[in-house]
DNA sequence: AGGAAGTTGGGCCACCCGGCCCATTCTCAC
DNA sequence: GTGAGAATGGGCCGGGTGGCCCAACTTCCT
C-alpha cells in the first residue's frame, strides 16, 4: 500500500487525481491547496509520496519541493505543471522532484510515474525522461549519474529579486517598489538587471511573463 | 440522455471531466484541446452541451464560445476558468456561455451545473450565480431579466488591439510591433493607450498580465 | 583567510514610453 | 446621412527605463 499527497490550487484537479490514484490502488491521505499546506500535511501525516503542482498560492510548488526535499530527501515528489519548460524541468528536479509531469499528460501517465516513482527508483532525472520518452521525443542530455546536477542553467532569482519582481508584476513602478522595500531606485533596477539576464528578457513585461511561465510569479 | 462535448487544452482535466460526465450519465461525444476544434467538432457532433476552458491554444475560449453561440444560439455553453475575474465572468456570459465556473469548483458542481445547464434554464446569469451561490457569498449584482446584458464593462479589445498586445506580450517593441504590421510607430502607441485605458492597466506589463487573466492572450 | 554571491548604492546617457492634444479616413449601424 | 467607432497618423514633453560602468558591505562556504 502507497499512501500519497495531493497538492494543487484547482480543486477539480485534486478530485480527479485522487480518484485516478485511489482507482490504481494508492491511498490518498490528503489534499493540499497551496505550497506551505502541503509542507505542513506531509508533515503530519507522512504519505510516501508527494504529487505537487507547481503554480500554487503562498508558496509554489518548486520552493514547496525544495523545503520537502531538504527535510525528507527520501520522499518521492512527482511536480506536475501546466507548462511544459526545459527550464522549469530543471528547476524542478535541481529542487528535489523524482519526476516532471504536464497536464498534457494522461491520467495514466500521472498514475504510472507516481508508481513507479514510490516503487523507489534512485536515479531520479533519469525516471522523469525515461517515462516520458515513451510519449514524446527524448528531451535532451542525460546527465551523468551521480549527485551533480549539471551546471546547465546559472540559476533562477534570488528571493529579493524573485520580491521585486513579484512587486513590478503587482503593478508597481520602479519608485513605488523601492519605495515600498525601503530601497534605493537605483538598487530596484540593478537587481531588475540582473533579472533581466537570468530570464533572458529584455524588458519587465517579458521579465514578468518568464516568471509567470516558470511558476515563481503569482498572478493576482 | 444528454450529450456533451469537453473543451480544454489540458489533457488531464479532459479525462477528469469525462469521467465525472459519463459517471453522472451524460454522454461525452467527443473532446477538444483547442477552441478551433471545438467549433469544429459541435458542427460534427452536435452535442447538446459544450464544456469550455478559457486559456486555450489557437482560439481561446471566449472567442469560441461567442462563435458557437452565434451559429448555435440554443446551446448551452459552460465556460470553466482558471481564473476568478469578475470581469472574465461578463465576458464569458456577454460571448453566450450559459453558466460560469472556476477550476476552484468541485467536480459535483460541474456536473451539477452541466445537467442543470442542459435542461435549459433561460436566464443564463442567473442560473450561474445561483449555482454558485450555494457556495461562495452571491457575488454582485442580479442584472433585470431579458437580453439586455446591462452596460457593465466598456468592452474587450478590438481585433487590432489584441493582435498588437499580443505581439507585446510575444516580446516585440512598439518600434518592432509597427515593423511587423506595416504601420507607424505612434500608431502602436496610440492603441496601446486605448488598451490601458480598456483594460485599465498603466503600462504594456499590466496591460499583458491582465490580458493573460482575461485570457486573450496566449503565453509562448 | 579568502572567495563567491547577494544586497545596497552611485553616475551617465540614449531611448523608449505614456499622457495629452489633434486630424483623417473608412465602415457600419441607425 | 449622420454619427459612432475603428484604424491610421502627427507633435510635444517629461519622466521612466535599460545598458554599462563601478564600489562597498555582509553572509556564507570553503
């Protein structure tokens, strides 16, 4: 017996991925709504395997995955999302996540992955493509095994950046954020700067819109 | 025996869907993962009752909903969302959709709707809020009976408009939008005005997000 | 101890952007 | 046929924005 944890904001996602679990046999121990939910719950009622959207209130799935990982690095995370992005899948699986889904896929793909998953493979990365690959074509490298992640992407934001940017989406100037941080202008567009550069973006509304895609961006 | 045709990109809820409709008893004709095919398959199939997502690829979910509901004027169209916009929710019913719910809804509920839907209830907003009420606190006003949709909201954008905010959000500058579209700089920046003014955003970053929700607007 | 990264801040500058006026043309509806 | 709305364009201007430099301080990891 498998007992599982379901976390997304759409309550008709958590219904029909309950169901579709609990018709494969694994037992659903709850439901979470949100990132910080879902790091409470699994605390509390210690399922063996986690399945995490990744656009969620309060706390996204991807720092949801990399608070869970960090306090149980035994503890299988299926993340599921909505947009199918190389660097989203990276993310994912640098934060902690054994498999890398999209609502593409078919509730069998979901089920068979979190199966196969809680059956306890090591060689995560390597699971989340192998699974795939039987649907798509094969995404990319395959890393070496091993605990090196691959130095593939320099990395997403820092917090204050990941904030700022938060802010600009919330419809605030420049000023108005620095204003609000307690900050200098000046320091609100150096750290825009280099946000620019890590999305690759030219300007905030791309800026903003990478962030969206990615899942680390809430649209309010 | 009612039957259904489901519309949403996301292969996932299309199954959940599926599976809530014919376990309740309707019957699922067939199901699209675009609002062009969806238009296309109610021609096809001629279902009694379309089950609309918003953000969908090729033609959203508005737009198809208002060209199903000008070729087919009696069927019932309920539109279902990710986002809880109050102005998302004029929209989809000004375009003809008979009944409004968010991905927050339990399956009950849009089963219930759906049935309730295909059994023709008249007034459409009406039978929306109703439903929902049962739920959530009544949500605001109750517009008089008859076709007058009350003068509520200004109106979306205009073809134009949303083509040039949808080659912003594509990450194109106005210089380059006029480039693509074979007209002056100032004229782009002129629609752009009238687009914050519609959609009451102050800058083309605000403007692209609440485009987003509204779901006029595709992310690639 | 030393380096890397994050946060804060500065100056400078060209350019873009949004706000506020305006006019013309066309189409469509009343 | 008159008027409303859409699409096209103009000028002007102040302030915001992004690019490209640089520096200081803190924290954290090695």
């Amino acid at each position: 017996m498998t007992t599982v944890l379901i976390a997304d904001d759409h309550q008709l996602l958590r219904q029909a991925l309950r169901r579709a679990m609990e018709d494969a046999g694994l037992v659903v121990l709850g439901e979470a709504g949100d990132g910080a939910e879902a790091v409470q719950l699994v605390d509390q009622l210690r399922p063996e395997l986690v399945i995490m959207d990744v656009t969620m209130p309060v706390l996204g799935g991807i720092e949801a995955t990399r608070r869970l990982h960090a306090a149980h690095p035994d503890l299988p995370i299926v993340v599921l999302t909505m947009h199918d992005e190389e660097a989203l899948r990276e993310e994912a699986l640098r934060a902690g996540a054994s498999a890398f889904l999209t609502k593409d896929s078919s509730m069998q793909e979901v089920v068979a992955t979190a199966i196969a998953t809680a059956a306890g493979e090591a060689l995560s990365a390597e699971l989340a493509s192998s699974i795939l690959t039987e649907f798509k074509a094969a995404p990319a490298a395959a890393a070496g095994p091993g605990a090196a992640v691959a130095p593939v992407e320099p990395s997403p934001l820092t917090p204050r950046e990941e904030q700022i940017l938060q802010l600009i989406a919330d419809g605030y100037s420049t000023s108005e954020v620095a204003a609000r941080l307690f900050i200098s202008g000046k320091t609100v567009k150096n750290h825009l700067a280099s946000i620019y550069d890590k999305l690759d973006a030219r300007d905030r509304t791309q800026a903003v819109l990478s962030a969206v895609r990615i899942g680390i961006i809430r649209l309010n």
